[in-house]
C-alpha cells in the first residue's frame, strides 16, 4: 500500500485504492492529509477580516471545503431564483463566532463564495 507523510501534522498516511489521492498538494509539492485540510480551511474561516473573502462548497446540507472534512451546518437558508443560472441559494452561517455569508448559483456546481460579514 503506497503512504504519504502530511506536512502539518507529520503522520504517515494510506494512498487510498478506491479513488482520490488522501492528500492535497500545494505548489512546494508538499502534501497535506484531508484531516489536515479542514483544520486549515478552519483557521482560515476563524482568522478572516470582516469583508475578507473565499471559496468553499455548498453540498446541499452543508458548507464544506473540497475533500469534505469540514462540515458547517447554516443557520439560515434562501433559495431564489436567478436569471442566467436558473436558482441562487443564500446561506449564512457561523464559525468560530464569526457570521458569514455565502452564495450558490445554479444546479450544476457545488463553489460557494463566501464573505465574512458584521455580527
């Protein structure tokens, strides 16, 4: 079984057979376990100035960073319609006593931009 060693948390980890790679590389090659990944999508969400912008997902139920290890329940949720990409979904939510606010357009994609907003 082929492992790889996380760059954040040091721990020897399995290259899974059943699809994806368990790891995410960043430009240096460095590779960082899925575990890993939410801790630092995490920080970034705690850590965001007001106004301070990103991109996580949106699965429906869930904001959540690519490999799905962070999970962020909304606290409040508006689905309207949008002209060219059929529906918008409005999501708000709170993370480490942070409000932010995110929006989804279309049935066909999963990315959620996300602003921090004033609590």
């Amino acid at each position: 079984m082929n492992t790889f060693i996380c760059s954040k948390c040091g721990k020897e980890k399995p290259v899974p057979n059943n699809g994806g790679t368990g790891y995410a590389s960043d430009e240096e090659g460095n590779k960082t376990c899925y575990d890993c990944c939410a801790i630092i999508d995490g920080e970034e969400l705690a850590n965001m100035p007001i106004g301070g912008k990103t991109i996580q997902y949106w699965n429906g139920k869930h904001i959540t960073n690519w490999p799905g290890t962070l999970k962020i329940e909304p606290s409040y949720l508006r689905i309207g319609k949008h002209n060219i990409a059929g529906t918008r979904t409005s999501i708000w939510f709170e993370y480490a006593g942070n409000k932010f606010y995110a929006c989804q357009m279309g049935g066909f994609n999963q990315i959620a931009r996300i602003r921090r907003i004033k609590k």
